[in-house]
C-alpha cells in the first residue's frame, strides 16, 4: 500500500515541495523528465504535474495527495480537503492598476475591464463588494495587458512586486494571501488516512523546527533567575554548571516571532557567550 502525491513538476513549487519531502527523512530520486517516483524509505509515489492540473487529479484519485498553491486550490474549486499549510510558495493574489491612475478605493473597479488568470477568485471577489466588471481571461503575462490596452487593471499573482512595477503598475488591493498547502481526496481508506497521519506529523515536525531556534548561553548564577524568567523552554530551559565556578550555561528554544526582544532581555540581564543554533526536527 502506496500513497500517491502529485507536486509541481517544474516551477516555483517544485524545489521547495521536495525540499520539504526530503526533510521528512522520504528519499526521492527527482530525475529530470520524469513522469513519476517512487520513495525508497516510505510508502509514497510521487507525480510531477502541471500545478493547474493538481487538484482535479486529487478530486478523482489518480493522486491521492497533491502540493499546490492556495490560489490554485480556490480557483479550481474542487471538492478535495485542505490537510496543512507548508509555510512556502507565499505569494498573494492583488489587482493593480497604471501607477499614473488615481485609486480611490476598490468601487474604483466597477465597470473596469480586469485581466487575470484567476477569474473565479476575482468574479467571487467582486460580488462580494457588489461590484461588476468585464473579466478578461487570459492564462499568462498578465501584466502585460494594460499596456497594450486590453485591460484597464489586472489581477494577477504578486511576491515582491517588482513585475508590477517593471510594467508601470502599483497593486492597489489584496484579495487572497497564498502560500502552498498540502490537499488530500476526500475519501482515503482508513489505511490511507494512516500513511497519510505519518507524513503530517513528519511535516508538522519539520515546520516547528523551522520556526524556532536552539539558544545556548552563558549566565552568573547570581543573574539565572532573572534570565531563565525571561525563556520559555519546551518544558523548562536547561541549566549545566561551567567548569569556571559561579557560572552556568543554560539552553532552551525561542520561537522565531520574539526572538529578537528576547535576545535583547536576555543581554541586558547579564546573559554572555549567546549561541544560536537551528534545529533540524521538533517534537513536542
Ligand atoms: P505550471 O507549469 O505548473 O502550470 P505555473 O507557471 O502555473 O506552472 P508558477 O509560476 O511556477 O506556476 O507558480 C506556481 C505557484 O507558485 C503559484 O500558483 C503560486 O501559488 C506560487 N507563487 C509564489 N510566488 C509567486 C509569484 N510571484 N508569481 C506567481 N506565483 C507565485
Ligand atoms: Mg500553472
């Protein structure tokens, strides 16, 4: 018994989809123009597909699971079951207009032609503020489409918005916030559902270690309990004497989000010597 997973065979997706296989201890051989694979330590096949075409895949069970893009995931529409974020592939999807254009608020787009490559979220979009517009389908270079007057504004997929920009256009609303998401079909066995609990708790392991940071540091033992107040710790931090006496080398683990304001607690407490070191797996 086999899981199958479909993942992105070439494109933004693909390196980091695998990359997040391979940190789940699945070793996969990713041959160049390859229709499938097989892993060699865990019972899964893996597909390289078009993204577009992944989640219809998973809907009829030729995958069972599928790693693609949230924006993709609302666009298609299908009856599959969202399993995790994976915390890459973040993007959102916008609209933007000529940057020469005064915006005033998004009943600006009323009437507007919009080109995109994502008209159900747009049209879904648009209804909701009670707005029409004439959408433009079109499948790639969408940014493009004002310049050459097919298109009054666009919505289109945007990172760091520099394809924006390089086209004269600012992005003037936000209408989903995406990152790549894990799906499954909606009726996997129970011997499925079983491979597929394995996986989500190898990923889920991998994205808290990515998310939090070893810290080892050096303390007077007058100044410990005023520094380990300030750790957190999976249980408590752990505290070993130094081989020069009085002092003590405690270790725990930081979460990412206030790393930084505690380093700099940790600092001004009398805390020397901070190593930070990431960590590979957690299980909590
Ligand atoms: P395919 O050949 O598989 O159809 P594609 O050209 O449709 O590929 P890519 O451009 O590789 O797709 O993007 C795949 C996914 O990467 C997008 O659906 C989106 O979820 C994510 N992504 C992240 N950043 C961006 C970005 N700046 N532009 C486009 N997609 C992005
Ligand atoms: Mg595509």
């Amino acid at each position: 018994m086999k899981l199958r997973i479909a993942i992105q065979k070439s494109g933004r997706l693909h390196d980091d989809s695998i990359k997040l296989l391979k940190e789940c201890g699945i070793d996969i051989n990713n041959g160049v123009n390859k229709l499938k694979t097989e892993a060699s330590n865990f019972p899964l096949e893996v597909f390289f597909l078009r993204d577009d075409d992944i989640p219809q895949y998973v809907e009829d069970g030729v995958a069972d699971l599928g790693i693609v893009g949230e924006n993709v995931v609302l666009e298609k529409n299908r009856p599959v079951r969202t399993v995790e974020k994976l915390g890459f592939g973040k993007c959102r999807l916008s609209l933007a207009v000529s940057k020469s254009v005064e915006y005033n608020g998004v009943k600006d787009m009323d009437k507007l032609r919009i080109a995109t490559s994502y008209p159900v979220i747009l049209e879904k979009f648009l209804k909701e503020h009670g707005l029409t517009a004439d959408i433009h389908e079109i499948s790639g270079s969408v940014e493009i489409a004002p310049g050459i007057g097919l298109a009054d504004a666009i919505c289109d997929l945007v990172s760091s918005g520099s394809t924006l920009f390089m086209n004269g256009l600012k992005e003037v609303e936000v209408i989903l916030k995406s990152e790549a998401v894990l799906i499954s079909n909606s009726s996997l066995t129970t011997e499925q559902e079983a491979i597929l609990r394995k996986l989500q708790f190898r990923i889920q392991a991998v994205k808290k270690a990515k998310n939090n940071k070893y810290i080892l540091l050096n303390a007077p033992n007058d100044k410990l309990k005023e520094i380990i107040s300030l750790l957190p710790g999976m249980k408590s931090p752990t505290v070993l004497p130094l081989a020069e006496e009085g002092w003590s080398s405690v270790h725990s683990v930081l979460n990412e989000n206030d790393f930084w304001d505690i380093i700099e607690s940790l600092k001004e407490a009398g805390a020397q010597g901070i190593l930070v070191v990431p960590i590979e797996k957690m299980i909590i």
